[in-house]
C-alpha cells in the first residue's frame, strides 16, 4: 500500500512544470506494478491453496497404485481360504515363482531373439509402473503431452542404445544394405536429434503454475531412462557374449531371492534392517549359501553345452545369426588344485587334491559371492522407494509379487555387474565393432591400414593366408 500523500494536478500546472509530468508517470508505473504484483500474489495464493486442498486429500497412494502381493486369484480363492494369511501368500508366491521360471525355460528354449524382445517387454512394463507413481505422486494428469514426452523419450532411448547394438553385432551386415550403411554412419547424431526433438517438445509444453511439477516429472522421466533402458541395453549385451552370461547371473538373483524367503520364512528371527522389517539375518545368510552351491553346479552344468557358450554373432556365409563357434578357454575342463589349507582335510577324507572344472565357474563364483551380498539391496533400495511414496508394490502383475519392477529391481542391478565384469576381465575388442568402425573411414585411410595389416601378418609369419 502506498502511504505518500497524492496531491492532484491540474492540467495547466503540468503544462507550466513540466517536472511534474515525470512525478505523475512514476506515481502510474507504480500502480501499474502494484496491480501486478497483486495479479501475482493472487496466483501464488490460488497455487498455494491448491496445493493446500490436495494435501488434504489422502497422500497414501496404496489406492491409486494396485498391488499384488496379497492378491490372490479368484479361482484360487476358495482352496485358499482356509489357509491364514501368511500361509496364503505362501502358496501364491510359490505357485507363481515356478510358472515365471517355467516360463524363463521357455523363453531360454526359443533362444536369443526370445530373450531379446522379453527383455524390451520387461522394459516398457517396468518404465510403465515408474512413470505412474510419478504421476499419481504430482496429480497433474491433465497437462498436455507429457505422458506422450515420456513415452517419445522411451523411444529415442531404445533407437540410441539398440542402434549400437546393432553396430557392434551386425555392423558387417548392415553395412551391405543401402539404407543401414545411411543409419549406422549417422546413428548418433540421429539419435540426439531425437533426444533435442523431445527436449525443445517438453520446453513448448510448459504450463504456468506448474513449472516445478513439470520438471520435477522431467527429471523423473530420465532417471526412469536410466534405470530400465541403460540396464536392459546391458543384458542384451550380455546375451551377444553368450546365453550363459545371461542365464547364470539371472537365475542366481531368482535363487537368492526364493532361498532368501524360503529361509527366512521359516527360521528367519534377527531382523536384518528396518527399511524391511521381513528380511531376516537368516535368510539373509541361508539364500546366499544356496546361491553359491547352486549357482557353481549350475554353471559347471551349462558349459557342457555349446548352445549356451557360443556368442551370438552374424555368420556371412549363412547369412543369419549364428551360435556355433570354437570353445573359449573359459568353457574348456581344466585341473586346479585345492588350496593348501584345504588339504589336510582332503586327505583325511581320501579325496582327490584336484578339481576338474571349467574357468567359468570360477567367474560364477563371483557372480554368485555379488548376488548374495550385494544384489539383496537392490530390493531393499527398491522397497526405500515405495515407503517413501506409501506404496505396498509397483503394480498387481503377478499375484504374490507384486508388479513386473518388484521383481526385476535386483536383476537390473545384477545386469549392470556383469557388463562391468566382463568389460574388465574377460572380453576383448569386438571384431564386427572394429570393422564396422572402419568402414566409416575414407577409402584412402581403409587402404592404409590394409597394407599396415597385410605387412604386420607377413612379419608374424601368416603371409601364406594372404
């Protein structure tokens, strides 16, 4: 409120002063800038009460986001009905835990194109249930576009990261055909194309009011990217390396985490955090023993077969993908001695001091060893996160369950190790990568490095192959 005394003008004195004509301007641009800062107060206000009216509303989102973890079939439900409720759960979880891995069998049987597009599927279900508890959580379903912004950024994402798939694995390929030799050689500035179309998108769909909602659903929208679409991205890589490095891991966190219950269902006393007050010292402890002894035999079982050793690679001459290949050192039986420690009790017992097996239970058993003691945490980071919303499960997929994300928090965390791990200790540079890279390059650069070739296997003694 303006206190100053307002003297008023008349006409002829303004002619007269004409100093006074800048008073009067000043005296206008204040009431000009009082009217909008009361315009702005009054928008503040109508936003704040807003929000003060949806406060009052009910900030559990259990309703809003179905959960299955108590969900029991309806055709299930009169067998069930004279079990208590923990035992009813029970028999849910277990019934469904052996039809998901009876359909995992299923999906391993038809092979890596199977696994590929049930990882995608897995994928946009899981980005699906984290993008709803981001809208159920701001409640601002009505602004335009943005549910259609997270599903485009969704796509530009698998464009990008698939894409690369495709140049490291079938680069040899796609450069034979006119119009994937164009999509390779400028795969990424397509994809950030698409990424500045999202982006100038989310700019343009802007809403007063609700600026700080928007970005807040923005920034969820990439960390739900990097979440779900990163981690797949690594386990269709690690299935490229051979189905084993996908099978393995995989069923470890699904041995861990149903030994994990099985234990501490029934002798589980020592609560092992509070974050979920379910998880006990004991199943904590007992699922990783089984997951150890489990997961060793398993893979000792798988590298009998090729089916699951070979990579799978782009066989010109057949003119398809390919799992046939020569044996990796890794998947070929060798003799390794028991450590010295070991050995007085291996002679007590007449035992053989030498264990044959192949390298890659080795590997397995550092999987298993990241599985038991690290992977649990995935669940528990999970579980943090619905606490914070007050949600019982990201979704009603899978009764006893919960949704697709409840069951695939810990498996994506699996995934990411596994890429490090082999990046790191295992792979060398992909051949198909490499040639893809250098048909990139001018002719003239291509010959160069041809006779820099042909020269350096000529010294090495393979000029016959030339």
């Amino acid at each position: 409120m303006d206190v100053r005394r307002r003297i008023p003008v008349e006409p002829q004195d303004v002619k007269n002063d004409p100093g006074q004509i800048s008073e009067i301007d000043t005296d206008q641009d204040d009431r000009v800038a009082l009217d909008s800062d009361a315009a702005q107060d009054m928008e503040i206000r109508d936003e704040s009460e807003d929000d003060k009216s949806r406060k009052g509303a009910k900030t559990d989102l259990s309703k809003t986001i179905p959960s299955g973890t108590n969900k029991v079939p309806d055709f299930l439900q009169v067998y069930l009905s004279v079990l208590p409720l923990r035992w009813q759960n029970w028999v849910i979880r277990g019934i469904f835990t052996l039809l998901m891995s009876l359909f995992f069998a299923f999906v391993v049987y038809l092979g890596p194109l199977a696994l590929m597009i049930t990882t995608l599927c897995v994928q946009v279900k899981c980005f699906a249930e984290i993008i709803n508890i981001g809208y159920a959580v701001y409640r601002i379903h009505s602004l335009p576009w943005f549910r259609s912004l997270s599903w485009y950024f969704l796509i530009a994402s698998n464009y990008f990261f698939y894409g690369e798939n495709l140049v490291d694995y079938f680069g040899i390929a796609a450069n034979r055909t006119e119009l994937l030799r164009v999509l390779v050689k400028y795969h990424r500035f397509i994809s950030f194309s698409l990424y500045i179309v999202g982006f100038v998108w989310f700019v343009l769909s802007l809403v007063k009011k609700y600026y700080m909602k928007q970005f807040s659903l923005f920034a969820w929208t990439h960390i739900a990217l990097l979440i779900v679409v990163t981690q797949s991205y690594f386990i269709i890589q690690n299935i490229f390396e051979g189905l084993i490095w996908f099978i393995v891991p995989v069923s470890m966190i699904i041995i861990n985490d149903v030994c994990a219950y099985m234990v501490g269902f029934f002798i589980g006393r020592t609560p092992l955090i509070k974050l979920s007050p379910k998880k006990t010292w004991e199943g904590y402890i007992g699922g990783g023993f089984f997951t150890i002894i489990f997961g060793c035999l398993m893979s000792h079982f798988l590298c009998r077969y090729d089916y699951f050793v070979c990579p799978v690679a782009f066989d010109e001459d057949l003119g398809r993908m390919s799992m046939a290949c020569e044996r990796s050192h890794l998947f070929r039986l060798e003799d390794y001695a028991l450590p010295s420690f070991l050995s007085g009790i291996v002679k007590m017992l007449s035992l053989y001091p030498v264990i044959r097996t192949y390298p890659f239970v080795i590997h397995s058993f550092y999987f298993a060893l990241f599985s038991s003691i690290i992977g649990p945490f995935g669940g528990l980071f999970a579980s943090g996160f619905k606490r914070a919303f007050k949600i019982k499960d990201f979704g009603d997929v899978i009764p006893g369950h919960g949704g697709i994300m409840d069951r695939f928090d810990c498996q994506y965390l699996m995934a990411t190790f596994v890429k490090v791990y082999i990046s790191s200790f295992i792979r060398s540079p992909s051949p198909q990568h490499f040639y893809s890279q250098l048909l990139k390059l001018p002719t003239e650069h291509q010959l160069v490095i041809y006779k820099a070739l042909q020269e350096s296997l000529e010294r090495g003694g393979y000029g016959e192959y030339l």
